[in-house]
C-alpha cells in the first residue's frame, strides 16, 4: 500500500516536471482552488458539527444525560442540519421552505426544552446560578433576573449552591433560631460564602441566627455574616466570657436553696411534720428530713403511748 503510494507520487512529480511553465502555473492554480474548496468544506462541517455538539450538551446537562446518549443525539443533530442546509440552497422552492421551517424548529425546539428542564431548579448541575430569590415573612419568591422585587421591595439575591438546602428549610416552615454554640461554622468550607446570618442589636451586640430570614422580636431581615462581623462577634463574646469570670457569687440562704419553702406544718393529732418541696429537688429531700425534722425513736414511742 505505501510503495504504491509512493510510486504514484513519483510518477505525478515525474509528469509534472516535463510540463512546461504554462501548464505549470494552471496545475498549481488548480490544486490551490481545490484544497481552499476542501477547507471550506472541512471547516464548515466542523463548525456545524460543533453547533450540533453545544446544542445537544446544554440539553444533557440539564437534563443529566448519558454522555453517550448525548453523542448519539449530537450526530443527529448534526446529520439534520447538514441536510437542512442542503435544502436550503436547492433550486425547489418547497425544499427551501422546509428547510426554514427545520431550522427554525431546532433553534425554538432547544430553548423550550431548556426552558423546560430549569423551570423547577435554582443552580445548575454545575453550581451556576439560574435563579435569584426574596425572602418574606411567609416563603420565598423566586424570580429569573436580579434586581428588585416589585411587590416586596426587597433585592433579589443570586442563589448559590451552600444556600439550596438552607431555602429549602425556609421553605418548609423553618424559621431563624438564636446560635449558642461557642464556636460555629460561619462560610461554607468549599466555597467560603457565609452560612450564617446576623443581627446588630441597638447595644452594637451581634446575634447570630442559623437561617435566613427576619429577627424573631424585631422583624428586621437578617444579614449573611462576614469576616468583620465574625471578628466583632468573637471580641463580644470574649468579652462577655471575661465578666462572666469576675462576675462576684451571690449569697443564698441554705434552707431555699435546695427545697424552696421548707417549714414544718403539724398534722393534727400527729408528731411527724409534712413538707413542701418541688419535683426536681426530690433527691435531697431525704437527707435534710433525716437531720432536720424526723424526732427521735424514743420521741416517737413516748408520742406512740
């Protein structure tokens, strides 16, 4: 196979050698004129098979398709364009026609499938941002583009990935609750965006909330922590810790401490005295009963008598 081909490349340089510089000059225009029409050809397939491959890649993203199904469906893609634009250029008027309306169906065909496949999602399989959202005091309003929302004023913010599962607690009735923790987790450990939100009180305290949404006692909307507010946070917060340390005990009266109201009150006819305690101080009641208030035995045999 190769010593064929390499003896007909011989024999064509051979021949094209003995022609004179004329039929030089056409031979070269010629294979110049073919290989630029071979370029075009091939460059143009290309372009379309490329096309065809954007096309069908956007639909399997959305709709998480088997890459080799999306393969398949670009190379009828690209089969169906190539002969619609064939059709395009034929001398039938009604060829013409239907390749318009071919085409016009792919490119409408595409947008409403897309359309389709992210009308119920908020980010991309990909983390990128298809939504914005409002948070109200009932749910959350979702809307395509940022900006304002006419009906409640408030921005319309982009939905990231770490937000999903926090909006789809809002969604489902929960509501921002207090963060006691002494050390919590403020931005997201992949992507750094905060997954706290706060509040400054009008003593420049800040509360911190686990959830998006609006103060419980004001009804201020929350605000997502950054790195100003967490530093702020932690010197509050060692500076409570500091007072709590030298804060000085406060004196109790031992006989309410444990039991509350302790004094005896004598049953008729009987010696032993009847207390009165709470629920929860129950595991030392029998101790101080036993020093306290049970008379002796021999009390108790002269009373008996």
């Amino acid at each position: 196979m190769l010593s064929s081909m390499k003896d007909a490349l011989a024999t064509a340089r051979s021949r094209f050698a003995n022609l004179n510089s004329p039929l030089r000059l056409l031979v070269l225009a010629a294979v110049f004129v073919f290989a630029s029409l071979f370029l075009v050809w091939l460059v143009d397939k290309i372009f379309v098979y490329l096309l065809a491959r954007s096309y069908v890649d956007e639909i399997a993203e959305v709709f998480d398709l088997n890459k080799n199904l999306a393969t398949a469906i670009a190379w009828l893609v690209f089969a169906a364009i190539l002969i619609l634009t064939r059709y395009l250029f034929s001398f039938s008027k009604s060829r013409r026609r239907a390749a318009l309306a071919g085409l016009l169906a792919l490119v409408v065909g595409h947008s409403l499938v897309l359309w389709r496949g992210t009308s119920g999602e908020v980010i991309t399989s990909s983390g990128k941002a298809i939504k914005c959202y409002v948070i109200t005091r009932e749910s959350v309003i979702y809307r395509e583009r940022p900006g304002f929302d006419p009906s409640t004023g408030r921005e319309c913010k982009p939905v990231t990935p770490e937000l999903v599962e926090k909006l789809r607690e809002y969604e489902r009735g929960n509501r921002p609750t207090r963060i006691e923790t002494a050390n919590p987790g403020f931005f997201d450990l992949g992507t750094g965006r905060p997954i706290v939100w706060f509040y400054k009180n009008k003593n420049g305290e800040i509360e911190l909330f686990s959830l998006m949404g609006f103060h419980p006692e004001t009804g201020d909307e929350l605000e997502p922590v950054s790195k100003e507010i967490v530093e702020l946070w932690k010197k509050q917060d060692a500076e409570r810790k500091d007072r709590d340390a030298r804060r000085t005990p406060e004196r109790v009266d031992p006989n309410t401490l444990f039991f509350g109201d302790l004094s005896p009150i004598r049953a008729p006819g009987r010696g032993i005295a009847q207390l009165r305690c709470t629920t929860i101080q129950l595991h030392f009641l029998f101790a101080w009963i036993c020093w306290n208030r049970i008379p002796s035995v021999d009390h108790l045999g002269e009373a008996h008598h």
